[in-house]
C-alpha cells in the first residue's frame, strides 16, 4: 500500500503499510538498497504496517505472508526514495549504545547516535529512575558532536537509568528518543546450599534435588544466573556435569556410585561472578 513505486519521503522515517493476508500469521518484509539490490533489513512482524529509520538514498522493498507451513510469494518490489529535510518534528535519532535494557558493571558510559542529516545540535538528558520518579542527574543542551562519555563522578551508583537525546536546528526539533540501562558492579553473594546436606546418601539413578538460595541483604541490580558443577573428586579436576541455571534448584541423576562433589556460583547478567560456596558432597550408594 505505501510507499508505492517512484514515491519520494522526505525525513529518516518511514513507515511501511500493507494489505492483510488470509492465512498468514506474520509477514516478513525486505528492504533493498536500490544502487547494488543488497538487503539491508530482513524483518518478520505480526502486524500489517512497519516503521523503519533510514539514512536518505534510494531503496526498493517488497514483502511476502507466511504462517507454519506455508509462505506466499513475494510481492513485486517497489522502489521509493528518502530525502533529507529541514523538518525534524516526524524525523528519529537513532540510538546505537548504550543498547536498551542491557546490564553494565562499568560505571563509565559511552553514549553515542546516529547523527541526523539537517540538525544543528543535539540535547543529551541522563536519568536514574527510581520509585519516588526519574530524577536528572545528567544535562547537556546544545551539543555539536553525537558522542558522549560520562564517568564514575556523574554515574556514581549501581541503578536503573534512562538516556535521552533529541535533534534540533533553528526551524524544528524531534522529540526526546530515548533507552534504558542498568549499572552493576558487585559480585553475586555466595549461595547458600538447602539440599542435600554434607554426605547424604542416595542410591544409583535416584532422582537427586540440589536447591540453595541468595542472601537477601544485598541490593542484586541484574539477575542472577547459577553455575552449577558435580565432579567425582574434591578439587574439581575432573568435572562431571557444568550447567548455567537461571533457578535456584535442579536434579540429577547419578549413573556411578561414589563420593561426589558439587559447587555453585553466581554469575549475572551484567557480567559479575561471584564465589563458589563451600563445595557440598554426597554418597552414591549401589
């Protein structure tokens, strides 16, 4: 439906629209560059309309339906062409890093975006959300360059933060664009193992349940993810089964009989590792 063939857009934003398919349950649309037919965007959706940010140039897209089992063919692609204009107020500042949603354990960020052809400058705005609201801890107006980094002095604790940039020259300005992140430096706590106790015994291919839990004192900013490790000797040369559990409990069933020994750790989601516990054992009996 749009953009048709030979249509001229003026901005970094498009948006793509089309007719529903019966029997289709997503679609998946392409977007070519015009001067040597490369994809630069390969995308599935559930919905019938797509918004994409684009540099000016000529393009060509196309689109086709498909459900479980079957896809129809692609649409005949349709060329258009983005110029770039004066008017920022429809236009979008394309945020590169830092990625939304991601956990660091750096306190120094580096910001930067996609410069935005016809702007001036740039306002840059760094929050920390908190439960009492967002609060600046951040302001700059008026930048020239699209890169920005802050260190420990601004971003001086581990907590949730929003960054927000918006484009403007002397006619418009975009609204504020904006992500996400989370800072956390501290090791995971030490887990504290629940079962089995030091030395309990169990038979061959019983079903074995591990469980532990995390001090609740400290304040885990990114989740906690536990490395989980059974060997058949004390000092863990000889690792039996390794598994990154995103529980706090898992079984396992012993083939062998013997001593063995098993250990957890944290490991989180903002690249923190914590220490293992003191290492548990049990007895498989035959």
């Amino acid at each position: 439906m749009s953009p048709k063939e030979g249509d001229t857009i003026q901005g970094n934003t498009i948006q793509f629209n089309w007719g529903e398919l019966k029997g289709a349950d997503e679609y998946k649309i392409q977007i070519f560059e015009n001067n040597n037919l490369s994809i630069i965007r390969d995308t599935v959706v559930q919905t019938i309309n797509h918004s994409e940010v684009l540099n000016p140039g000529s393009y060509r897209w196309r689109i086709r339906g498909q459900n479980s089992a079957y896809t129809s063919i692609y649409s005949l692609p349709e060329s258009f062409t983005l110029v770039a204009s004066d008017d920022l107020t429809n236009q979008t500042v394309l945020l590169m890093s830092p990625s939304d949603q991601i956990y660091l354990n750096n306190n120094e960020v580096l910001f930067n975006w996609q410069h935005l052809d016809n702007s001036d400058f740039y306002n840059f705005e760094l929050q920390a959300i908190t439960t009492s609201g967002n609060i600046t801890i951040h302001l700059e107006n008026q930048m020239l360059d699209n890169v920005l980094t802050l260190d420990d002095e601004v971003i001086s604790q581990d907590s949730h933060y929003r960054w927000k940039v918006k484009a403007l020259n002397t006619q418009s300005e975009t609204v504020f664009f904006y992500r996400d992140f989370f800072i956390d430096t501290q090791n995971p706590q030490i887990p504290v193992t629940n079962i089995p106790e030091y030395e309990d015994q169990f038979d061959i291919m019983e079903d074995v349940q591990f469980q532990w839990t995390y001090p609740t004192e400290y304040n885990q900013i990114a989740p906690v993810l536990t490395l989980f490790e059974i060997a058949n000797d004390e000092i863990f040369q000889n690792i039996i089964f390794s598994d990154q559990i995103n529980t706090n409990n898992t079984n396992y069933e012993f083939e062998n009989s013997g001593s063995f020994y098993w250990r957890i750790r944290g490991e989180d989601l903002a690249g923190n590792i914590g220490s293992f516990n003191q290492d548990g054992k049990i007895i498989i009996n035959e």
